[in-house]
C-alpha cells in the first residue's frame, strides 16, 4: 500500500467514517454517482462482517421441529428475543481498506469495459467513483 507521511494510512474505523460522512455529502449534493459508490462500499463492509451460515438440516414434514426452544405454531422457528440473532465479524483495518480498495478496482475494471464498448460518459463516471473510493481508503482528502 502506498501511502504518504502527509497521509498515513487510516484504521478501519476511519476509512467507515469517511465513506458515511462522504456519503451524506453525495446525498446532501444529490451526486448520484458518489452516492452509487458509497453505498456500494458500505455494503460490501457489511457482507464481509457476515458470517457463514452452518448448514442445517430441518424438519421434514414427516419430522417436526423437536427443539424445546421451537415454537408450537410455526415450524423450525425458534422462541425469544434474539434467539436467531448471532455476531458479526469484526474487520480489522486491514482488511476494511482492501474491501474498499477492491469495490475500487472494480469500478476501473468495469470502466475499461466500457471504454471498449464504447461507452466513454459512463467509464468516466465509473473512474472517479473508483477515485473517490480509492482516495478515502488510503487516507487522501476527497
């Protein structure tokens, strides 16, 4: 990663801080590119905090569900707040700054196609929402 003494690279929390404050920014500007960006990069963050899903096996409808926990009314369902509820991962900043750098890169990637299909308006707008991705990420000022 190439990052500057004038912009050390920033924890994941700060890079998190970054895309939300820049993202109510874009919806302030109504920059609809920026906003497309932005939200795109938080949910990535977001799908790589889940976590996997054990496979399970469930009643059948010869079979029902026998857990004491279950619910009399509704199969395979299980009782009490926050009963399916289970915690996300935590990114730690390295991994936060290469899920945006990615969800950067293919913004470029995906302006290259374009550019080759032609599309020069929509490739420029895919480039800066790469930019501006990519500038957050490594701490430069948007």
């Amino acid at each position: 990663m190439a990052t500057s003494p004038a912009h050390p690279a920033p924890s994941g929390a700060v890079i998190r801080d970054r895309l939300a404050g820049a993202l109510h920014g874009a919806m302030r500007d109504r920059d609809r590119a920026a906003v497309r960006a932005l939200r795109g990069a938080l949910a990535a963050l977001g799908n790589a905090e889940a976590v996997e899903v054990p496979a399970v096996s469930g009643p059948t409808r010869t079979e029902p569900a026998r857990s004491p926990a279950a619910s009399a009314h509704v199969a395979a369902s299980s009782v009490g707040l926050g009963s399916t509820e289970v915690a996300r991962r935590t990114l730690d900043d390295a991994t936060v700054r290469a899920v945006v750098l990615a969800e950067a890169d293919e913004h470029e990637r995906a302006a290259a196609t374009y550019d080759a299909a032609g599309h020069g308006g929509r490739a420029a707008e895919l480039r800066a929402q790469g930019v501006l991705l990519r500038d957050i990420a490594l701490g430069r000022p948007v």
